[in-house]
C-alpha cells in the first residue's frame, strides 16, 4: 500500500516542509555522496546515532565495521548531537526518496495546523521521541542509526489526530496490476503502525535488530504525534481545513 495523494488541501505555503526536504536533500549530495561507498560509510559512522554508544554500554575505543572502507571507532561523547544529525542523513537513493515523499504527503497539512517554528519544533520534537524509543528498544545496539522516518512518523501520528477522515489515494498491488483506492486516513496510517509494531516485534523476538529498519522508531515517532499534537496546534488553523474537506465523494 503505498499514499500519494491526499485531498488535504494547504491553505499556505509549507515552507518550513520545503526546507526539510531541501536539507536532507542537500546532505545526501554535499555530505553522504550520493550514496558513493565511502562517503556514505563515513557520514553513517561518524554522524550517525548508534545505541549503544549513547547509552555506554560499548567500551570506548573499541571498533566495527562499516564497509570496506570505513571502520566505526566507538565516541560516546558525541552520541548527543548525533541525535539531530541522524535525523537528516539516509542509507540509500530510496531511503531518501521514500522518506520526502511521506514528509510532503502529510507535512505540508501539519506544517498548516500550527505557526512554522510550531512545526519545527514538533518535528525535531518528534525525531528525538523516535531516537529515544529505538534507543530504549535495543540500548546495546552497534547498528549506526539514520533517517528521517522517525520525525515523518510524528507527522503522521499528527495527521490521524488531526484528520483522520480525509481520503487518501493509495496504489495496491492486486495481482499483476496496482489499484487505485481511496482510503480515509485513519484506515491507511493505522495499518502502517500495525507493520511497524510487527516489524518491531519479530526485530525483538529474533534479535536481528530490526534487519537494518527501525521499527521502534517508527513507533516512538508515531506515538510522539498522536500525543504532542494538541499541545502545537491551532484550531483556527486545523478548522480551516475541516470546513473544506471530509466530504462525502460527489459533494463540492
């Protein structure tokens, strides 16, 4: 199942969404090579979060490898920042891409609930709620941890708070063909939190850390959202919205 398309109009423009996408857009060109072997495996290594260093529970010193070229030196006195720094790198092209679909699918009607700084604070608020969770997941991890899945993942709790009526367009697979069906956000963002939550409990029972997917992440971020939402909204804003939409189809 796969959004992409929603009829959630904005009322301005997401220029704070914008920026996140052109940010992490920009550190995996300037800063992680495009995916290129050793840039990539640096910037995983070095600015990545890894659980186990920000909990301590790996000695000082020691190392793992990150490709061929690359090997991680353990640095627990860094694993703060790498808590935001995370939040803007990607592991691969279709990491990224997936992930700044998502963010503008439903960021752009978040970012409109609520003043711009709101919506940046919310999100980083979000990102750190999801590093947190995975942290707590599997707190001896040495798995380096990326993505901005996590923060998404709050947006998206947000979005089933705030708009949970709202059709959005999903291609299915049904057999050799994809379909196209409209679902009311709370059918689609409650089934992706039922695979993330799957997903986390398999990662636990088989100890295999997810298979390189955060799930808990994904949980901690969503549960993030649904909780902080009403604390950054502005219901001027989010009636706006709900005086345009959540119609029967056919009525204008």
């Amino acid at each position: 199942m796969f959004p992409y398309h929603d009829e959630n109009e904005t009322q301005r423009t997401p220029y704070v969404t914008l920026a996140l996408v052109a940010a992490c857009t920009l550190a995996w060109l300037l800063v992680q090579g495009a995916g290129s072997g050793f840039a990539l495996a640096e910037s995983v290594c070095n600015l990545g979060l890894i659980p186990g260093e920000l909990t301590m529970s790996l000695p000082p010193g020691s190392s793992f490898p990150m490709g061929d070229e690359v090997a991680c030196l353990t640095d627990p006195g860094s694993q703060m920042s790498h808590i935001l720094t995370s939040m803007f790198l990607h592991g691969s092209w279709m990491h990224l891409l997936g992930n700044m679909w998502f963010l503008w699918l439903f960021g752009n009607n978040i970012e409109d609930s609520m003043t711009r700084p709101r919506f940046l604070a919310f999100y980083l608020l979000c990102g750190l709620a999801a590093a947190l969770a995975q942290v707590f997941a599997d707190p001896s991890s040495i798995v380096p941890m990326v993505g901005a899945s996590g923060a998404i993942s709050g947006v998206m709790g947000a979005y089933l708070v705030l708009f949970p009526k709202v059709r959005v367009y999903t291609m299915v697979p049904l057999g050799f063909f994809l379909q196209r069906i409209p679902l009311p956000a709370w059918v689609m963002l409650l089934y992706w939190m039922f695979l993330q939550v799957a997903g986390g409990a398999v990662s636990l029972a088989s100890n295999d850390g997810g298979g390189g997917v955060a799930f808990w992440a994904h949980v901690g971020g969503f549960l993030a959202g649904v909780v902080f939402i009403k604390l950054f909204e502005r219901r001027d804003r989010v009636a706006a919205h709900e005086s345009q939409h959540w119609r029967p189809s056919g009525q204008r």
